[in-house]
C-alpha cells in the first residue's frame, strides 16, 4: 500500500494537465482501478487481515482522491493565471485612432451661422428646394417682365403639355422661405432659413447649386437700425473677431425697400483675408426693409408690421472663413480635400464651446 501511495502521490504531483490528472484517477481509484481492485481482495482475505487493511485501504483512497481534487484546483488556478497574462490589457494605453470620415465645411458653417442666430433669438424656417415661380418671384415682388428673372438663370422644371399647374423652379434663392414662413406663423417673426439654391451658371466662383442663408425678422417697431446690430453681431461672431466695421451700400432689390449690400472691412496682406482692419471691403450679403407688397402677399398687414430680411451666401463666407480658394471645390467630393478642409464629427459648433 505504501507503494501505491508512493507512486500515485508522485504521478498527481507531477501531472500537467486537466487530462493527465483524469487518466491517474481511473487508473487508481476508477471502477477497474488499482485501488478499487485491491478493495474487492478484501473478501478474501481472513477477518483479522480485513480489519486493518479494510480501514487502511479506505484511508488510501481518500488521500489520493484529496490529492486528485487539490492538484485539479491548483492546475485551474495555473490555467487561468495563464490566461489572465495572456489576455493582459493596459487601460491607460491611448485608443487607437479610427478614421470617421469629416463634417462638410458647409454643415459646419451653416451650423456655426445656426448657432449664432439661435443666440439672439431666430428659429429656423425651411422651404421646399423645388417651388412655383410665385414664391421664387412674384410674391417678392418680382413679376414676370423684370429683369432679375432674367439675371437669375433659372432652371425651370419641364411641364408636359396640358399641364396647367403653375411653373415650377428650382428656387434660385431662399427668400421665397420668407413669403412661406410669413404665411404660416404670421407676425411677428424671427427666422434664418439656410438650404440650397439653384442658378444655371458655372465657374470658379458659381456652381448650378450652392447655399444660402435667409434672414427675416418682423415685429411692429423694426428698423435699418436692428438690421445693422444685429448684421454686426453676425459678423463678428461668425469671423472670431471682436471689432468690425460694415458698410451700408445703397442697391436695389425688388423684396426691400430701402436695400442694402453690406461690406466689411477687411484687408488681404499676404494673400490671407483679416476682417475688422486694412482698407479693403468685401461684400458679403444683400438686405433691406421687407417690401410693403411682399408683406401683403404673404398676407402680413404693412399697415401694422414691418421688419428686416438679408441673404447671405453659405459657401462664399465658408471660402473666406477657411481660406477656400475655388468653391467648385465644395461638391467635387475629393476625399483628400475633405480631410483638409473637413472639421471634426464630434465637434458641435455652439457659441459657449466654441464654433471652430
Ligand atoms: N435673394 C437675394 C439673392 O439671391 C439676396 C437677398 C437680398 C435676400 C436682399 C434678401 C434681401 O432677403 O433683403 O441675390
């Protein structure tokens, strides 16, 4: 028996794995084990010889099935210690970098300019990209003989013959938001309705689609004063600066009366544009009183409200904020230049955190 003991003790110590460890307890305590064979000799043997070997035989088979147990935990613990080094990971080690594709400079700029509209209290308004020519002319006072129909390269929309619905165009700018929005909500208003426009026309500075960002604010006391605050405001929140001057240029346009191109002052040292300083203008946005006619068209009462509306192009103050040279640029879809012109995708412009 001491040789039994002897050998397995040494052969559980010495076994390696889970399958080893199984093998050595059929072979010693299993049903056709060496143990369990020795247990049937027992009824062979006198009483007296049964009476010490019986118990010591018993003793031997607990002893190896506690070392059995005690090795089957201490090879688990083995096993995992393995894998825990194996599958060690260092949490503090920076992630690894995966590229999510970029924000369009103009969904990053008409989200800045969103965002400091929000800030003095305009809501956004949208219309539809494909509108009659009533809302895209006649409503804003532009009828059917003057000739900014004409200068605006419209792209009509093919009516089958018989079709008697009114013409349809791609809007070719976003001032026929202001007749929908005044329609829907009444006075007063304040409302920005950036979206996409449409002209017939191609080059280095125009594309037959590009953005723009209406502006229309109508209250009972609203004045050219409020528009130049609140133009002032814009303009040096959207370019980061603390100071700008902007110059009132008396023009023409049919929805306003009286109307306004806006510059701002601005210099061009070493090719870069620097707003607030230098002697240079740059002409950013067209804007006046709303038209009393526009205002009764869209079923505003002149008599009682009036109010202010600009347009301003997405894309152009886009190029100039970020040094844009070609705005073709802007829906070539070239990866490469959307990944140096392009802005973070978690990176919401707001004017608490910062625009750019
Ligand atoms: N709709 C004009 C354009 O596309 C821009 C514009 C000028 C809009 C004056 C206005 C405005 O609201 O008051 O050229």
């Amino acid at each position: 028996m001491d040789d039994l003991r002897d050998k397995y003790l040494g052969l559980i110590a010495a076994a390696g794995d889970e399958a080893v460890l199984e093998d050595l307890r059929v072979q010693a305590v299993g049903k056709k084990g060496e143990i369990s064979l020795k247990m049937r000799e027992l009824g062979k043997m006198s009483p007296e010889e049964r009476q010490t070997a019986g118990p010591a035989l018993n003793a031997l088979k607990d002893e190896i099935n506690s070392a059995l147990s005690a090795k089957k935990v201490a090879l688990e613990d083995a096993a995992l210690d393995e894998r825990l080094r194996g599958e060690w990971l260092d949490v503090t080690l920076p992630g690894r970098g995966r590229r999510m594709g970029t924000i369009h400079p103009i969904s990053q700029v008409t989200e800045e300019v969103t965002a400091i509209f929000a800030d003095m209290g305009f809501s956004v308004a949208e219309g539809p990209q494909i509108d009659t020519d009533w809302y895209n002319f006649d409503a804003l006072n532009i009828p059917g003989h003057h000739p900014a129909r004409a200068e605006m390269d419209t792209f009509y929309m093919h009516r089958a013959e018989g079709d008697n619905r009114p013409p349809h165009v791609l809007r070719t700018h976003t001032s026929p938001v202001q007749i929908r929005t005044m329609e829907k909500t009444g006075a007063p208003i304040r409302v920005i309705a950036p979206g996409r426009v449409y002209r017939a026309d191609y080059d280095q500075t125009h594309t037959p689609m590009f953005h723009q960002v209406e502006g229309l604010a109508i209250d009972k006391d609203i004045s050219m004063a409020n528009l130049k605050w609140v133009l002032e405001e814009f303009v040096k929140a959207y370019f980061e600066v603390d100071d700008v001057e902007l110059r009132f240029r008396a023009s023409h346009f049919p929805f306003t009366e009286p109307s306004a191109e806006v510059d701002i002052r601005c210099s061009w040292e070493g090719g870069t544009l620097k707003v607030g300083e230098g002697d240079d203008w740059l002409e950013i946005l067209g804007s006046g009183m709303v038209h009393p006619k526009v205002l009764q068209n869209a079923g505003v009462n002149p008599d009682e409200w009036q109010g202010f509306a600009f347009g301003m192009g997405i894309d152009r103050i886009a190029m100039l904020k970020y040094g844009i040279p070609d705005l073709r640029a802007f829906f070539d879809s070239d990866l490469r230049w959307l990944r140096h012109y392009g802005f973070a995708a978690l990176d919401v412009p707001t004017l608490h955190a910062g625009l750019s």
